[in-house]
C-alpha cells in the first residue's frame, strides 16, 4: 500500500449521499495506519478510516458513477 495515500477516492457505496471524497489527514504505524476522508462537497463531514480498508474497498481517484437507485 501506497504510503502517503493518494487525495482523491470514490466509495464503493454512498456516504451521507457522497460517493467522491478527498484526504483531509493521515498518520498511525504499520497495520494501525488510518485515512482522515472528507466529501468534495461537504468539507465538514470528516470520518476516519482504517487504511487497508481504504485500499481494499475504494478506488483510489474520481470515477464516473451512474446515479444511485432510490
């Protein structure tokens, strides 16, 4: 895994309706490294993340996404 990650993710899933988020802040050792995300339209809304789940889970950059289905 990349170390530092790079800025720009898309979630595999909608968060809070976002799906585009930017890196806001990093830091931990070995396994216990985490992801600070941010959506690029709410710079507000901070959440954490582990990163192996990052790397696992996201897309690492801005993807085009169909519109979620309600």
């Amino acid at each position: 895994m990349k170390w530092p990650p790079p800025n720009c993710w898309t979630s595999p899933k909608t968060k809070n309706g976002h799906r585009h988020f930017q890196v806001k802040n990093y830091g931990g050792k070995g396994n216990r490294r985490w992801v600070e995300l941010f959506p690029t339209k709410d710079k507000n809304s901070i959440f954490r993340i582990s990163l192996k789940e990052l790397y696992s889970e996201w897309t690492s950059s801005w993807i085009s996404l169909p519109k979620d289905i309600n």
